[in-house]
C-alpha cells in the first residue's frame, strides 16, 4: 500500500491509481470532468491539475515544480507529495471553469440537469462568479442522436466520457468527437444513432445536461426525486440501482456502483424497464369467486380463508392436530396442493409462503415458478453481461426449495401434474411484468379445483382463480434477491403500492400467521437461522458524490 | 330555499318597517284574546295557587327568551369593549341575530360520538338547565297583588313557593348545578371535557363556602331566611343591604362570578387550555341548553343577589315608596324595576367578562381557600358578635363591622409579606396541578 | 452562564390596595367602559367589509399585496411560465404542482402543461415569486377569494391566466425578456435552438 | 298479612342477591325480575295506604323513587352511576322530608349530601376512573350477609308498621311546624346545644387533622438549606 501526501495529508492509498482516485477516495472533492474510474484516461478537461513535488533538476532535492500535473493521469507512488489547496491549483480552476462557461447557456432552470450538474457544482465551488465573455455565445442545435438520447451540443465540455464509454464498454463506438478545436462536437456517424444495450448510461455519464435520456426530458427536477436502493429485477444479474421517486412515482432508474456485479453500469433493461410498475391495468383489489363470479374481498378475510380453504383441501385430520408430526394421516396431508413460487419473489416471500404451505399441507409440492429466458447471457468488452434470464430470484427460490425439501417440481413438470389433475389447490405466485401465462399454462392450470393468482396483471387465469390476489412490484416492497452467482442483495422499498394493493411480504408474513408489519429483515434473521446462506447480505460501497 | 330567496328575505327583515308591521300584526290579535278571556283569567289571577304558577310561566317565558337577547347583548357588549360594533347583520342593529342563532342551532348536526356514555352524555344539559331554572322558584318577583275586584286586604303572592328556608332552597338546589358540568365532562370521553368537568366540581364546592359564609352575614342581620322577608325588610326600611354589609356583597358577587363559570372564572371551558371545557362534544341543541344553562344561571343568581342586597323589587334606596302598594300597577312597576336590575346585574357580570382575564386554576383555588373563605369567616364572626349585642337594628353598625374588617385585612395584607394572592415563593409551584 | 450573569429583578412592591386588586379591576372596567362609549374610535377602526374595503378607502397596496396568484402571458399572450419548478421547489407549503412538457414555440423549451396552485394550501408568502426566474407567477391585490368546494379552489393553469386578464390593469406585468432566466442581466439569446437536426 | 309481607320482602331480598354486581347475567336479569316482582308486591300490599289523605299518593312516589335508586345503588355495576343514584335517593328523600314539614332538614340533606359529599364522591370516581372497571367496583363485598341484613331490618320495620293501623289523614297546616329553621334552631341551642357543641368540636378536629394530613411539606433543597 503506497502512500502520499496529499495537501499535507498522508494517505494511503491503492497501488497504481491514478492521485485523482486516490484523492476523491481520501474523500477530497477534486473537480474533474473527464476522468471516470471505468474508462482510460485521457486528461483533457485539465480541471484536476494539481502541484506536485519533483526533484530539482541541480539539486535532486524534492521541490514544487513548476508547472501543473493532470491528477487523473499520475499514478500514485509512494511517498509522492502533491497538493490541491495551492493558489496556483485554484487559480487553474477558476480560469478552466471560465473558459468552459464561455459558451455554455445559462438555461439551468430548464435543465435536466440543474441539481446533479458537475459544472453547476463547480461553478459554485471553484469558478468564477460572473463571465467576461461580451460576444455572443456559440449556439448549436440539439440532436437527436439515439431512441433514447438527446444531445445539447451547446452545454457539451467535451469531456468524451460519452465517447469512451461507446468504445470500452459497449464495444459499439456510435459516439465520436468530430471536428477539432473550438469547433470540436460529439455526434454520430450518419445512419448509425446511438442504439446499444448500454447506451442509457451515457446521460448518467455525462457531467453536464449534454446527453439527455427522452424518457426522463422535462419530467423532474432532480432534487425533487428521493433515491431509494434497489435491486434491479431486469435480469438474474442483480444489477443495483437507485429508484428515484416522488410523489410516489418512478421517474427514473439510475445506475447504483457495485464493485462485484454492474460496477457503475445498467443495462438499459434494467433502466427503462420499470414502465410496467405504473401501468393502469393492474390489478388493484383482492377477489374471491363466488358461485361462479368474483366478488371484491377485503384483505382481512383473505388468510381465514385461504388458510381453512387449503385445510379443507387437505385430505385426513384437522388443521389443529396438523403438525409435522408422525401421524398416519401425514403422507396424504396435502398431496393435492402446490404453491408456485415465483422467481420475481423476494426471498423473504418466498420462505414465508412456503412455509405457509408446508404447514397447512405438509405434502404439498412446492414449484419453482416460470423462470423467463431470452436469448443468451450478452457480455460485453469489459465484462459487463447482460444475463438471458430475465428473473432477478431464481435462484434465491431454488435455495429455499431446496431447504425446505419435500416435494418440489419445476413449473413444466408442475403443469404437466396438473394437466393430470393431481392437484386440487393450487397458490400460484405471478408477478412478472410481461405476459406469462401462456394458453398451455393457463389450461393446466385450469385443471386445478381451488386456483389463488397472486399477479400483477390480469391474464387467462382470471376466469379461472378461485382467489385473486393483486401484487406489488419490486419497487414497492422489499427484502433481498439472490442473484445468478449466489450474491444476496437487498432492496428496498421506494414507493407504496397502488391504492388497494397490499405489499406480497406483508400479505405472505399476515398469511403465515403473524401480525404487525412484515420487515425483510426480521425474517431474513429466521432464515439465516435455518439456512447459512442467507446470513450475510451484500450491500455495494456507496460512493460519494462526484466520485465516480 | 334558494340563495335568492334568503336574500330577499333577510333584506326585508333588515328594514325597521317590516319589523314593525309584524310586531302590530302579532299584537293585535293576541290583545284581542286577552280581552275576550278576561273573566277567564280573572279567577286565575286571583287564586294563591295559580297566580304564583302564572307568574312562573311569564318569567320562565322571559328568562328563555331573555338568555337569546342576553347573547345578543355579551356579543355586543363584547363588540363595544373591543371598539367593534359586535353582531349588526340580521335584521335592524343586529336584533335578530338571536333568532338567526337560535335556528342555527336548531339545524345544526345533533352529533353524539361513539364513545360517549350516552344516558350520562344526553343527561348532563338537561341537567343543567333543570337546575339553573328550579331556582327562579323562590324568587319574589313583585311581593304581593291585590287585584281590583279582590276582597280588600287580600292579596296573591308573586312568589311560587314561599318556602320557610328560602334561601337555603336555592344554596341547595345551587349545589346540583355542578352535576350537569361533572357529568358532561365525564361522560364525553374526552379528556379536556373530563379535565374540564374536574375543575367545575372544584371551583364550585370551592366558591359555595365563601358564598355560603357572605349569605350568613345578611341573614344574621336580616333574622329569616325567606327571601320575600328580606326584600320586605330592605324596601320599608330603605337601607338595602349592600349598604349594610358591602363586603359580603363583594363577596357575592365575586363567588357568583365563579358558581356560574363566568369570566374570570370560566376555567372549566377555559378555550386556550381546553378546548370548549365540559362542552367539547357537544353541538346544536345539547349546546344550546347548556348555553340557555350558564344564561339562565346568570340570572337566578344576579335575581337572588338582587333580593339580598340590592332590594329586590324596591325602586329606589332611603324610601319605602312602593314598599305596601299592592295595586296591580305597582306590581307591574316592581316587576320591571326587578328585571330592570338583573339585567343592570347582568350587564356588570358582561362587562367584567370582557375587562378581566382568566384566572390560572391555582390561583383561582388559592383566592378561595385563602383569601375568600378566610374573610368570610372574619366577616361572619364579626357580624355574629355585633348581632349578638342588637348591632342590627342600626344599619350603619353592619356597615362599620364591614369597614372594620375590611380595614384590618388591608392591614394584615400590607404586613404581611406575601400578596393575597399570587406567586408564592415557599411554595411548590404547583398547588392544585392544571386541572 | 456566569453568576454575574445573573441578574435579579426586584418585583415591584406593592401598596395594600394594589395587592387587593381589587383598584387594579376597577380601573380597568373603567377603561373598557371609555371604550364601550366611544362611538368615534369605533367607527375610526371597524371596516364594515362587503361594504368597505380596503381598496375602495385605497389603503391597499397594490404592488406588493400577495393575494390569489396570477400566471403572467407574455407579449404574444402565451403563457410566461418556463415549467422551472423554481416556484414549487421554493413553496414552503407544497401547493404548487407542475407537470411540465416540450413547448410548442421555437423560443423556448419547456413549459407548463399543468400549472395548479392548491389556493387553500397556500400561505401566500410570496416565494414562489421571489423564485420564478421569468417573473411568470405574481400575487395579485385580489383576495376575496372564496369556492364551494376543495377542488375549485385548485387553480389550473387556465384560471390562472384568467386571474392574469382580470388584473392586469390594477398591477401591470413587468414584462422582462422572457428568456433571460434571471441570470445573465437580459441576454436572450442562451437558449438551444429548438431545431432539432435529426440523425436518426 | 305478616306471612305475605315476609314472602315479599324474601324475594326482594334474593333478588337483590342476584341482582347484585359481578353475577352471571342471566342471574342478574333473574334478580331484577325478583326485584320488580317484590316492588310489585309491596306496592299491592300498601294499596290500601295509598289514597288515605292527599299528597300521600306523593309519599308513595317519592318512597318508591327512593327505593329503587337505593336498589340500583348497590346493584349498578358502574360506581358513576351508583353515584348519581345516590343522589337521587338523597333528591327522593329531601322531597319525603319536605313532605313531612322537615323543610330545613330536607335542604340541609341536599346541600350536604348532593352538594358536597357526593360531588366529592364523583369528583375521586372520575379521577380515579381505570381503563376498566376495578374487581371491588364489578364484584359485591359479602353480598349474602348484606342482603340478609337488610331484609331482617326491612322485615321487622314493615311487619311493625303493618301491625299498626293505618295512620289519620292529617291536614298540612295542623301538624307541629317542628321541621321548620326556627323550630331545629331553637331546639339545637336549648335541648341539644352540648351535642351541637361537641359535634362542633369533633368537626373542628377533623378538620384540623384533614389540614395536618393534606398539607404539604415545603420541598427540601440542599443547597437551599446549606446556605441557611
């Protein structure tokens, strides 16, 4: 471990960073716009000069020299002394920041950017107060250069992290810096826009409100939204995400750093994918059919019910002698009944309805429910991946299944014991943001006597529930996901369910029995207590502002 | 009824004119009636039993009514104190605001919430109400009547019941005035209404002794206790009692103030602590009877003042003018000069309402328990030792037993060296806790 | 806190009378007695509203009175707001709700598709004035201000600029470039150009 | 006649044992049936003292009101109401004084018992008042001795004043005005003055010893007292 001396400061710091990292790591806030830990160096925004001590020339003492160094691109050495807080870093500051408002428009109030915008932030710390510039100011039209992207040229610092990123991490290079000097601008090649899996990362990376998502144009000011920690349910990746909210509503899904799985990267599944969550056609209330047509219900009567249905379903003694205890009755207790957990559940949800089931029918057959894959894991130059199974807890269920034991089938062996009609209750859990229920799934389905759909929308199984059960989406619950490679992550909640809509844990926790409020993290206690697996939860370093 | 209707119908009652055609168009046929049914009430008039029961029913009429135009009247005397003009909307100089109060009343959601107790919470107004109106029994309204075409030297009382213990029928009927209070606090389930109903029954078990205490001043002096007695006394002599025991008097009035809750002593709905006090859940009617109730009291209480010190029906003090007139005109003029005093009465309690602040609980106990019931005591010993010695057939002796007390207080008072009342510094600063 | 910090006042001694309070009480019922009688100062000080107003004794200071809020038009009667969020960003009382869209007019980008005010929630303290960068919303002198129902008193943006034409003769638009975002001393000419180059 | 009574008051006496708080409430019910039927009976059975004299029918009402609020007294399972029945048997019993010429007595009656004992007594119910009732509010003390106590007193008075004859109508205006201020004062000075006297004197005490108890100690403040 090197260390250098940062304004005085000794610090240490990580082999073969550049000072930059190991400032802002320090916990310096060094501005910079064109360095980014993902991506190569090139040291062209010169806003993180810094003094360095050098050896004299004549003397071979160590002195200040002269001249400023770019931080982003001098790795650290040992016992290296540098220094920030001179007048000379501050003076290279302040005439950067200048020169880069020369043309920059004063438009923050209609900026998207405005509240996260470096160059906001950095006017405000080091630059200027006013401008001296008397000429008119150079202005560009706005591009459109992608299906997701809009490019202000006139606010662009030309920092090319957008560029870079389009070359190393995508591996796609739509973006190019065109022309030179003052005349220099980012754009795409004719006919080719900027259109790659990743490409929604390029607005988080822009420092200034150049590149600008469509989708989130004109909708917030950004320090109205409130960022909740998530996990993304894109994919089985377990990409972490911030969910910025307000009033309730997602407006936009940004990118969380995670060192093991996304780094500071989503793909854009994971991105733009959340639409679903505010769709009008979900399901807002609980129904029970009755002689043949549903009812509305109220969420109280749902556990006694479900709870003496399944009782009645199970063959042999009552529910109160119905322990897991060696009574003759045992191996037919609840043959007929199967729960089909769903790979979109949460961990927590998952081990509470099974348990739930287990111990109302202690024969019931657990499923893992219908795990959607598309295609092939897509992995990119750097190692990001994008995986092809779009579940985000398959294998968190599986691990619970596996626990629990018993009997368990996966969903096509589960349909095909239907089409049989080997089941008379069935618990299906949905919860998937497409359609699922494909008509062969909807009529095996259709072969089980009591069906309870616990779903987000309303599908081909709405005829034939005997109970429907509306869901909440990832972002309006919490509890943890284990992702493709076992890395348990949690997530929380950022906004509350649709009106009438009661959150799965907390539906599950009332169902298994309990009251009070369902915490992810009690019951993640319990389940560690049974399963090591689940006893240690992964939660990325959170990284400073600007730090990135 | 439409918007345009009420409009137009509010202009018309806004116009003099039309307030005076209604009055004429009611009065005549009523004057007509009365005409008519002359040999009718003419026995009614005459007879001992009814006459007094007639009376009762015209004051009672008088004093329901007159609590409307006693809200009109603080409403205003608050507006004038204020330099405001108080309520002059409905009808000419605000004098229908009464009515427009009264139907607001009448319309209002009649709400009695989930947890009340609810024989308790539909009990505790009437309650009230029924005790602060029992009291007008003993009241001699106008002393005797002999009507024209009576036998002469008969005469009919004016007074319902000409009870021996007079005044102790009203002390005792007084001292129930506290349940519908407790009982509204109790029974609302609420704890400022609860915190409320506390401190009624105490401020008024607490101010009953000093009242009590001033009451036995004049009735040592006086040697009755019938009420009919003491006004008779007071109109022949001339000499009224204030004149005779101006303390007690004081004494009086300042417990009055507190047995009917009035400012300064309305602790127990005291707004900016409580809430609304005992009355918090109570809306439309069982409020407005609890209103009628404080109004009512008012005026059973300033009625019963008047008779022990202010002469009860007599005009004028230092004459017995009037004193053995009994002719039906002068019936009527004593009527008036009482009612014409409750209401100066009443004004003054008004007017005190709006000049005074609230007292803070602790205080208001320790100005009874030390200061009022204290110099009641003193009062009445001394009172008691000069009736003793025949001090009350000179009425300037009772005068001087006040003035002599009064003075040695103020001498104890500038002795000592702590404020009658106030802050006290030997003391825990919490006496009696916020109740 | 230092003993010498302490200082101790000596409560004013009182006379007996005065610690009988009864002087005290009198003396106050005779002052509010003087003002029971005192017809002048009474009508010196009582507005009789409906029929008196402020206004009409013109002691309402139109420039800076914070009554009902008006949304300003610019020259070319369109709306002034930029939908900046400043006003509602800057409301202590969380009244103002913005939903904001791409302008139809090339000299600007955003503004307001949905501009309402909950005229009830409102404090009227003005910052939301203060805030606007384009002096697009303005407290008027206007404040009788009554509806029957919570919704209607929910101004929208059309009621708003109606609230505009109603007064803006008694307090007239400042009309500053609309453009200018208050931050470059009137120079309009910071915008992106609104058209757009396709490359796609 | 005395055989009846007996059988009357009996069942009055058992269920008032029924009625009484705490019981099962089919019990209680049973009781109150038991008490109205005794109520019934006794109201029967002085049927023919009903209408001797006027203002008796007054006596009559006013002793029933009186007896059953001494009844709902003890039988009411919540102390507030068992208050506010007292009061109105002290009401009740005022009016039967009055009756009686007992003027003064009557009043005396309310103002110390409805006025201040009893305000008193509902004044320390509601401050003491719990989330739900207490067992020694829900549950009668020693309710068969009471009960059989009662009904012995109950019994022997009524046999004693049924055996007697039925008593004259006796106009208002003859009876000796003993209940009147004058008459009670004249006889307290002069018959009973050393009983007033030591009454006075026991009340002064207790008094003082109510001031001794309820007076607080000034707090003690060490530094305070270590300055003095």
């Amino acid at each position: 471990m090197p260390k250098i001396i940062i304004d005085g400061r000794e610090i240490e710091c990580r082999a073969g960073i550049p000072v930059l990292q190991a400032a802002l790591e320090a916990g310096l806030a060094v501005p910079h716009y064109c360095y980014h830990p993902g991506l190569s160096i090139v040291a062209s925004c010169r806003l993180c000069l810094m003094e360095m001590k050098l050896p004299h020339p004549q003397t071979r003492e160590l002195v200040w020299a002269p001249k400023l160094f770019p931080s982003c691109q001098t790795p650290v050495q040992d016992g290296m002394e540098v220094r920030f807080d001179s007048a000379a870093v501050r003076d290279n500051q302040k005439h950067v920041m200048e020169y880069y408002l020369l043309n920059h428009p004063l438009d923050c109030p209609v900026c998207d950017k405005a509240g996260e915008c470096y160059l906001q932030d950095y006017t405000e710390a080091h630059g200027p107060g006013s401008s001296r510039m008397v000429e008119d100011k150079q202005k560009n039209p706005k591009k459109d250069i992608g299906p997701h992207t809009l490019l202000y040229q006139d606010r662009c610092v030309l920092c090319s992290r957008c560029v870079r990123f389009c070359d190393e991490i995508a591996g796609t290079g739509e973006l190019a810096v065109v022309n030179r000097g003052s005349r220099g601008e980012i754009d795409v090649f004719p006919g080719r826009p900027l259109d790659n899996p990743l490409q929604g990362n390029v607005v988080d990376l822009c420092p200034v409100g150049a590149l600008l998502d469509k989708d989130f144009l004109f909708k917030q000011r950004v320090w109205l939204l409130r960022s909740t920690k998530s996990v993304s349910p894109a994919d089985s990746g377990g990409q972490t995400i911030w969910i910025d909210s307000n009033e309730q509503g997602i407006h936009r899904i940004r990118p969380r750093y995670n060192e093991r799985v996304n780094e500071w990267w989503i793909s854009d599944e994971a991105r733009f994918g959340w639409k679903y969550v505010h769709r009008p056609d979900r399901l807002n209330r609980p129904q029970v059919r009755e002689a043949g047509t549903m009812r509305p219900a109220r969420w109280e009567e749902l556990p006694t019910l479900l709870r003496s249905r399944f009782a009645e379903m199970t063959p042999g003694a009552s529910l109160a002698e119905g322990a897991l205890g060696p009574s003759p009755d045992t191996a037919l207790k609840g043959r007929g009944i199967a729960a089909v957990l769903s790979p979109m559940m949460s961990c927590e949800e998952a081990w509470l309805l099974a348990r739930f089931v287990r111990d109302v029918a202690p024969q019931a057959t657990l499923v893992l429910g219908h795990v959607p894959v598309v295609g092939e894991d897509q992995t990119f130059p750097k190692g990001f991946t994008i995986k092809a199974e779009k579940c985000p807890n398959r294998r968190g269920v599986e691990t619970i299944l596996r626990h629990l034991g018993g009997h368990t089938a996966d969903f096509r062996t589960f349909l095909g014991q239907a089409v049989e009609r080997r089941f008379d209750a069935a618990y299906i859990v949905g919860g998937y943001p497409d359609v699922w229920v494909t008509p062969d799934v909807a009529d095996a389905l259709a072969k089980v006597e009591f069906l309870v759909v616990h779903d987000l929308f309303p599908s081909r199984l709405n005829e034939r529930a005997a109970v429907q059960i509306p869901g909440a989406t990832w972002a309006e619950r919490e509890g943890t996901f284990m992702n493709c490679d076992g890395l348990l992550q949690p997530f929380e909640r950022a906004i509350v369910p649709p009106e009438g809509v009661k959150s799965d844990g907390q539906f599950v926790y009332e169902l298994a029995g309990r009251s009070g409020l369902f915490h992810a993290r009690k019951v993640r206690d319990e389940m560690a207590a049974e399963m090591p697996q689940f006893a240690e939860v992964f939660v990325p370093r959170e990284l400073p502002k600007h730090a990135h | 009824m439409t918007n345009q209707t009420i409009q137009r119908v509010e202009g018309a009652l806004r116009n003099p004119l039309v307030l005076v055609g209604v009055g004429a168009v009611l009065t005549v046929p009523a004057a007509l009636v009365l005409v008519l049914a002359f040999p009718l009430y003419r026995g009614l008039l005459s007879d001992p039993f009814w006459f007094p029961l007639l009376v009762m029913a015209a004051v009672l009429f008088l004093i329901l009514n007159a609590t409307a135009v006693c809200i009109l009247a603080e409403r205003k005397i608050a507006g004038f104190t204020q330099d405001r003009y108080g309520p002059n909307r409905v009808g000419f100089w605000g004098l229908l605001q009464p009515v427009a109060d009264g139907l607001k009343f009448l319309l209002k959601e009649d709400i009695i919430p989930r947890r009340v107790d609810k024989p308790l919470f539909l009990l505790a107004p009437c309650l009230a109400l029924i005790v602060s109106l029992v009291g007008f029994a003993v009241i001699p309204w106008a002393g005797e009547v002999h009507w024209p075409w009576m036998e002469a030297g008969t005469t009919v009382s004016t007074q319902v019941a000409r009870l021996d213990i007079g005044i102790l029928y009203v002390i005792a009927v007084g001292s129930l005035g506290v349940y519908g209070l407790v009982l509204a606090g109790y029974a609302s389930n609420n704890k400022y209404s609860f915190y409320g109903g506390l401190r009624a029954t105490a401020q008024m078990i607490s101010y009953e002794l000093p009242l009590g205490l001033a009451l036995l001043c004049v009735l040592l002096t006086t040697g009755t206790l019938r009420l009919e007695e003491i006004v008779n006394q007071q109109a022949h002599s001339g000499v009224w009692y204030v004149f005779v025991h101006p303390l007690a008097f004081l004494l009086i009035v300042i417990c009055l103030f507190a047995e009917t809750n009035r400012a300064p002593f309305d602790l127990p709905e005291a707004e900016q602590e409580l809430v609304g006090g005992y009355h918090t859940e109570y809306s439309a009617m069982k409020f407005a009877l609890f209103f009628l109730a404080e109004y009512a009291h008012m005026i059973t209480g300033s009625a019963v003042a008047i008779a022990l010190f202010l002469g009860g029906w007599a005009p004028l003090p230092f004459t017995s003018w009037l004193a053995d007139n009994t002719a039906w005109w002068a019936m009527l003029l004593k009527f008036g000069v009482y009612l014409l005093k409750v209401a100066l009465f009443i004004g003054v309690m008004m007017w005190v309402r709006w000049t005074i602040p609230r007292f803070r609980f602790d205080q208001l106990m320790r100005l009874a328990w030390r200061s009022l019931v204290p110099l009641g005591l003193l009062l009445m010993a001394a009172v008691a030792v000069l009736t003793l010695f025949g001090g009350q057939r000179v009425w300037w002796a009772g005068l001087g037993v006040n003035v002599l007390v009064l003075l040695g207080v103020l001498w104890w008072a500038a002795r000592s060296k702590q404020p009658m009342t106030g802050r006290q510094e030997d003391l825990p600063p919490v006496e009696f806790g916020a109740m | 806190m230092r003993d010498e910090d302490i200082i101790v006042l000596q409560e004013p001694k009182l006379s007996p009378a005065e610690r009988l309070y009864l002087p005290q009480i009198f003396d106050g019922m005779v002052t509010t007695l003087r003002h029971m009688f005192s017809l002048k100062r009474r009508q010196q000080v009582v507005r009789q509203y409906p029929e008196d107003t402020r206004q009409g004794r013109g002691e309402l200071r139109i420039a800076n009175y914070r009554g009902v809020h008006r949304l300003n038009k610019d020259a070319e009667g369109r709306v002034a707001c930029v939908a900046c969020f400043m006003c509602s960003t800057a409301c202590p009382a969380h009244c103002i709700h913005i939903e904001a869209g791409e302008s139809p007019w090339p000299d600007r980008e955003k503004y307001p598709v949905k501009f309402e005010i909950d005229e009830l929630r409102c404090i009227y303290c003005g910052m939301c004035e203060e805030a606007c960068p384009v002096d697009a919303i303005e407290l008027t002198p206007h404040y009788e201000l009554v509806g029957r129902t919570r919704e209607e008193m929910i101004f929208d943006k059309e009621k708003l600029l109606q609230v505009f034409e109603e007064t803006k003769h008694t307090k007239p638009r400042k009309d500053p470039p609309i453009t200018d975002y208050g931050l470059t001393g009137g120079q309009g000419k910071d915008v992106a150009s609104p058209n757009v180059e396709r490359k796609v | 006649m005395a055989g009846l009574l007996t059988i009357i008051l009996a069942l009055g006496a058992v269920g008032l044992f029924l009625a009484l708080p705490g019981g099962q409430a089919r019990a209680v019910r049973a009781g109150q049936i038991g008490l109205a039927a005794s109520g019934v009976g006794l109201l029967a059975a002085t049927l023919g003292w009903l209408f001797p004299w006027p203002g008796a029918n007054f006596f009559a009402g006013c002793a029933l009101v009186a007896l059953f609020a001494a009844v709902r007294v003890i039988t009411h399972p919540r102390p507030v109401y068992s208050a506010l029945y007292f009061v109105l048997l002290i009401l009740a019993a005022a009016a039967l004084l009055v009756q009686m010429q007992a003027e003064f007595l009557a009043a005396a009656l309310v103002i110390v018992y409805a006025g201040a004992i009893l305000v008193t007594y509902v004044f320390v119910i509601m401050l003491a008042q719990q989330a739900r009732p207490l067992v020694h509010d829900i549950r009668s003390h020693e309710p068969l001795l009471g009960c059989l106590a009662g009904f012995l007193l109950l019994w022997s008075i009524a046999v004693r004043l049924f055996a007697a004859p039925v008593p004259p109508a006796v106009p208002a205006a003859d009876l000796p005005a003993a209940g009147t201020v004058a008459a009670v004062g004249t006889s307290l000075l002069t018959t009973y003055v050393i009983a007033m006297q030591l009454a006075g004197l026991l009340l002064l005490a207790a008094l003082v010893g109510a001031i001794a108890i309820a007076r607080r100690r000034p707090l003690r403040d060490p530094l305070l007292e270590g300055e003095e």
